[in-house]
C-alpha cells in the first residue's frame, strides 16, 4: 500500500485535478489522504464529489485548523496506513505511471538488501 498525502489550502479551483491524476495511476493500491489546513473557499465541496463515491479506506479527507503545510503533512503521516509514504502537493499532476515506477523500484532495492 502506498499512501500519499496531500496538504491543501484554498485550492478549489485547482486540486480536482490534482485528485483525478492520482485515482488514475496504473497502480492501485494506494490510500489518498489530504489534510485541508482550514480552507476557507470551496476546496471541501470539490474534495467530496471523489470522497462520496470512494471506500473510506482510498481516500480520507482530514479538515484541520490552520498550522501550515508541515503541520498537515504530519497530520496525514500520523495517520496514513502505506508501508511506502508520498508527500504530493495539491497544484500538482500524477503522471499515470508514477507509483508502480517507485514501487518497482523499491521492490528491486528491497531483493538487493
């Protein structure tokens, strides 16, 4: 399982994108938390159109009080479930084949050691 995590802050406008590049990966076992340091636009509303219609266990939306970036990152680290962690940001696009090129990797590293 690989969990990646996204801090967010005001984005509505542009993390529906960022979500739809990363439930299109050609690997499937990952977990999505994004941990939302206290938006005050409509990035809630745009994060559930996904949340509603994924298993809990995919995808965890986290609404926190305003810390900063770091702060939601640990917020998603304490929580997250992945035997391999992925730090993303929320104006950022997943190309399809991200996650298996790093899990193929880390399998390799892992039958070296």
């Amino acid at each position: 399982l690989v969990s990646i995590i996204i801090p967010t802050h005001n984005r509505a406008g542009i993390i529906g994108e960022t979500i739809d590049s990363i439930f299109n990966q050609s690997y499937s076992k990952i977990e999505l938390i994004i941990v939302d340091d206290h938006s005050e636009d409509s990035t809630e509303e745009v994060i559930e159109k996904w949340r509603v219609n994924t298993s809990p266990e995919s995808f965890r939306y986290i609404k926190s009080s305003k810390n900063g970036g770091c702060a939601a990152r640990n917020i998603g680290l304490s929580i997250c479930r992945g035997e391999f962690i992925q730090f993303f940001d929320d104006d950022d696009i997943m190309l399809p084949n991200h996650i298996l090129k790093k899990s193929n990797f880390f399998s390799q590293i892992k039958n070296m050691i």
